[in-house]
C-alpha cells in the first residue's frame, strides 16, 4: 500500500476522533479537574519541602510535573473508547472498510496531541499570574515532548483495548497498575531524591523521571543540560514504541 | 451466465475456548449469484455471523477457500473491502458522533472527497428518513433508527454487495417492517446481491427467495422457501375425533395414506404430513366417514420453515419453543439441494 494512501487514511481516522471534541469542546474541562485540583492543593503545601528546588516559584517545578500527569491519565485511559466501540460494533465497521489498519491506531493516536496541547497552554496561562515564568520557546519545546509521550501512550493503550477483547476489568486493572507506580516514581509531587534508596533507584529507570526532568529544565528555558537530551529521547522512545506496538497488534487483532 | 459473486469452498473456522475447540462454521461450500437475495437461517449460535465475518475478511478461515465479488479472501481482502458493504450484528455509527458525521466518515474511509461523501450522507438520511437526526448523537437514535443508520452506513459507497448480520434483531414489528421497505426498494432500485442472516422464520420465508438453513456451524439445506417446505415438511392435517380410541383408529388409517409420514396421536387429534394436502384431506374424511369414525374438525396447514427445520433437526427454531428429546443434532451430511422453481 502506498504512502499516500496509508497518509490519507491516517487524516481520516484522526479526524473522525477530533469530531466529538470539536463539537463539544467544554468536554476537554472535565479531564483538566484533576490537574488543576493536583496544582491549587499541593503548590502550597510542596512551597514548605525544602527538597523542592523553587529558585524563582514553586510553580516552576510542580507545574511541568502536573502536566506530565494529565498526559499520564488522560491519553492512557483513551483505549476505552475504542474498547466500547469495539462492543458496540463501530470498530468492526472501520475494520471492514478498505483503510489500512495501522493508519486506525496511528490516526487514533495523533488525535490525542490537539486536546492535549489545547489543555496544557491553558494550564500553563492560568498559572502565570501565580508567578509561574513562562520561557515561550522553551515551554513550546516542553510541550512537543508531551504530545510525544501522548502519543506513544495513546498507541499502547489501543494496545492494551485491542488485546483484552472486551473484558473492561483487565483494561482497567492493566491501565492502573502501569500508570499509578509510573506517575509516583517519577517525581511530579514530590522529589524522589527525599524517598529511601530503592525508590530512587526504580525513578532511575523510569523513563517518565527523565521526560519530567526535561519538562522542568525546558520550562525555565533551558536547552544545554543533558537532561533535556535524555528525557526527548525518552519521549521519542514512548513515541515509537507505542506506535510499533499498536500497530502489530490491530494487524493482529481481526481474529 | 456470469460468475458467482460469492463462491466458498469447504470454508471452515474453529475457535479455541477454554472447553476445548468450537467447530463454529464446518465445510461450508455455496454460491451466491449476482442479483440473489440469501438468507442465513438458523438457531443463535448457529454459525451465522462466524460465516459472515469469513466473507468480509473480519475473520480468517481456519481452512477452505472463498472468493467474493472476484476476489480471494485471503490474498486480496483489501480488494473485498473495496467491494462489500457490511453490517453487522452490533451498531456501526460510534455513540459519540454525530449521524451525518458519521455517514461522511464512511463515504471518506471508502476513498470519497468531502463533497461526493456529503452528497452521498445527505442523500441516504433522506432515503432513510434520519434527516431530521442528521446533527444528533448517534447514542440518542432509537433502535430503529440506529438500524436504518447502519444500512446508510452500509450503502454510502454504493457496493454491489451487501451483507446483513441479523439486520432488524431486537427491533419492533414496525420497525422491522420500515426497515424491510428500505432494503427492498434500494434492492428494486440497485439490483444489488443481498446476503443476510436472520433466525426469525418469517422474516426468512416472507423476504428471501434463497434460505441457507444453517445448524451447529453446517449448511443444512438450501433452496426457495417453497422448495424447502415442500420437499422436506409437506402439509400437516390435522383431525379431531371423538373419543381417543377412534384417535387411534383414525391414524391407523391415516398411515394407510400414500406420502403420509410423521403421523402422531395426542389425545383425540391426529397429524400427519402429506404432499399434497387439500387433495388428501377429503379422500382422507371420506374414508374415515366410511369406518364409522366422523371426524369432529378437520383443517390442513401449509408447512412453515420451522416446519422444514423441525424435519432436519428435530428442533424447532421458535423461541422459547421446547426442544425433542432425542434432539439429533447432526442433519444430513449433505445439505439438501431444492432446485429453484
Ligand atoms: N470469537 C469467538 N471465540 C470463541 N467462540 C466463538 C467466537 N465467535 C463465535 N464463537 C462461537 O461460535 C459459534 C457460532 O457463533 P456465531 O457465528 O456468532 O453464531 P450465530 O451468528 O449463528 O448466532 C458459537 O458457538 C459461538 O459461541
Ligand atoms: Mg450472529
């Protein structure tokens, strides 16, 4: 199949899934809820931990951290939409039709960035006014690494929908399991460097401490740090995976 | 005469489940012609919808061979998709989409530009009286609109085949019964092959011209409504007599009747099936009449496909309806071929 073809499709697929947001944007408000509860309840109680580095704001270290989050839950729960169009009968119309089926898990994925992006600018502008900085290039940056890691979990929670073959409870208990310990261990609500040492050594090798580390130094507008170089690649890393994962598996699924 | 649209050989599929393999669709072979109206007919769990997803490349065959619409299944089930319309069991359009949006996808997903597919939306929501539901929500759609919605679905790439799985389950008469309009006339209008599944009986036998009896994943019989009745049931007469003693009489002589088969004895009714009923049922009177044994009501009914599935399975496929005792569940091992009249 050419490229072209697989090209076309994926804009279709992606923007079937944008329809339902573009219709009814103050939908996008509800996954925000938790965030911006996570930020106004933990900025003033992490100001006080004086592991938190707060050279210019506390918002400064806790903000990127938060978005990080939102992308964490919002794009790894996405698979359950898919898990009920596939027993409600919409995903088995897509399949029969004669579009390709990695451009159905790309495409899906892709949709992800739009809401995404929309969500973290309007966090980041909220909190402006609360004395968090805002470096334009860097924060743009930060936020390329976000929809990177969204969608390459996006991809892998597809994944996870096409896998369990509509038993719910094993989406759920899977997209739990991963994304609880992922989120604590990388060091969004408080400094890892505070907890015992085999806490610090499994955020060593969580790839979401070093996207979370990039996402700090690039909101305060710094590029030089290798840290930046580790945690990009690492949103390129979830990146490729997810969509390398997803896609074997909708070639796969039919049966 | 043309190819067949649908050829299968020996098509078969196996689920693995956790008591063991489940034979679903066993050695199907058929063809279906351009232009046919074929419906599926058999008991839930019969195989229908494995066959189904078999030959719009949903599932792959764990063995045999088809072709549809001239390509191979296997080798060439983009060119299948191309060339097909599903519907199937479930609802097509996502809950969360609009209907119109919805029907636009399609048209896009099939290869049209935006605007031939926004013709072609607007068009079918009209043909399917969903117009006035164009900017809804599909999740608000009643059952029978989201039916009509899945047709539409089916149809915005003007395919010269269309498969049905169980198109008006669940819907009530009067839906059924608009839905049945729409698919005819589109069927008058476009000449279009139609192959559904169904285990209503009279919707197989009012609507079809072909019914495939399927049972326990084998093609049982095949051939018009009327050829199956009347090569595999034939009429049933049925006699009150007086006193169960002269019941019992009267069966004796009923089975001295030409063709008279399956004649039972249930308190003072008789039955029994002939070929030709009308013609049999005075002869029958008048010799009853002759040993003293008048009956007290007569009547003779047409056979049904229940009637037909009854004589394959020793089932019958009506809901709720009780099952033989010695429900012998392999059919003939060859479906019987009724020629079409
Ligand atoms: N994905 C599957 N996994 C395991 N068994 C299945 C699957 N799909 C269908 N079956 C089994 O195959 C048989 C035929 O099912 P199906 O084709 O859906 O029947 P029908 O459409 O006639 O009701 C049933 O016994 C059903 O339980
Ligand atoms: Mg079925």
């Amino acid at each position: 199949m050419s490229a072209m073809t697989a090209a076309r499709d994926t804009r279709v697929v992606l923007w079937r899934e944008l329809l339902p947001t573009l219709h009814e944007p103050w939908g996008l408000f509800f996954t925000m809820i938790q965030p911006v509860i996570f930020l106004s309840l933990f900025g003033p109680l992490i100001a006080d931990v004086p592991t938190v580095p707060g050279e210019d704001s506390v918002w400064q270290w806790f903000v990127p951290g938060i978005l990080v989050m939102l992308v964490l839950f919002s794009t790894s729960m996405t698979g359950f939409g898919m898990l009920m169009e596939m027993q409600t009968g919409s995903h088995e119309r897509l399949m029969v039709t004669p579009m390709s089926r990695s451009a159905q898990i790309v495409g899906r994925s892709l949709s992800q960035v739009a809401p995404l992006f929309a969500q973290a600018v309007i966090i980041v502008l909220v909190m402006i006014p609360f004395g968090f900085n805002l470096y334009p290039i860097g924060a743009l940056a930060g936020l390329v690494l976000l929809c990177l890691l969204g969608v390459g979990l996006g991809a892998l929670s597809f994944a996870l929908a096409l896998v369990v073959r509509g038993q719910d409870w094993i989406f759920w208990t899977v997209q739990q399991t991963v994304v609880f310990p992922l989120t604590v261990l990388s060091g969004v609500f408080l400094p890892v460097e505070g907890g015992p040492g085999w806490m610090q050594a499994a955020a060593k090798v969580n790839p979401v401490t070093h996207i979370v580390e990039a996402e700090r130094l690039l909101f305060s507008g710094e590029f030089g740090d290798t840290a930046v170089l580790i945690g990009s690649l690492a949103a390129l890393g979830f990146a490729a995976l997810g969509l390398w994962i997803g896609t074997s598996v909708i070639r796969k699924a039919a049966d | 005469m043309t190819p067949p649209i649908i050829e299968t050989r020996g098509l078969s599929r196996t689920f693995k489940s956790k008591a063991g393999p489940v034979e679903a669709v066993k050695d199907l072979t058929m063809e279906v012609h351009e232009g046919e109206l074929v419906a599926f007919l058999g008991p839930n769990g019969a195989g229908k919808s494995t066959s189904l997803r078999m030959l719009t490349t949903l599932l792959t065959p764990t063995s045999g061979e088809a072709t549809v619409a001239g390509c191979d299944i296997r080798r060439d089930a983009t060119g299948v998709r191309q060339r097909i319309g599903y519907v199937g069991q479930g609802n097509g359009g996502g809950h969360y989409h609009r209907v119109r949006d919805e029907l636009v996808n399609q048209g896009r997903a099939y290869g049209q530009d935006g605007t031939l597919a926004k013709q072609r939306a607007d068009a079918l929501l009209e043909v399917f009286e969903l117009t006035e539901q164009a900017g809804r929500n599909v999740m608000t759609l009643s059952g029978g609109q989201k039916r009509r919605m899945d047709v539409a679905l089916g149809l915005m790439h003007q395919p010269p085949l269309l498969f049905l799985d169980e198109p008006s389950t669940g819907l009530d008469p009067q839906s059924r019964a608009n839905l049945w309009e729409h698919i005819q006339r589109l069927r008058h209008d476009t000449g279009m092959t139609i192959v559904l599944t169904t285990h209503y009986l009279e919707e197989a036998d009012s609507m079809a011209e072909r019914v495939m009896v399927v049972d326990h994943g084998r093609l049982i019989a095949d051939g018009t409504s009327e050829g199956l009745k009347e090569q595999l049931a034939g009429d049933l007469i049925t006699i009150t007599a007086r006193t169960a003693a002269e019941a019992g009489l009267a069966a004796t002589a009923g089975q001295g009747i030409t063709g008279a088969h399956d004649v039972t004895v249930e308190g003072v009714t008789v039955r029994l099936r002939v070929d030709r009923g009308p013609v049999v049922l005075p002869e029958y009177l008048r010799a009853l009449d002759a040993q003293g044994l008048p009956a007290q009501a007569a009547e003779v009914r047409r056979p049904t496909l229940d009637d037909v599935f009854l004589a394959l399975t020793g089932r019958s496929l009506r809901e709720g309806a009780p099952t033989a005792e010695s429900a012998e569940s392999s059919g003939p091992s060859a479906p019987v071929e009724v020629e079409v009249a």
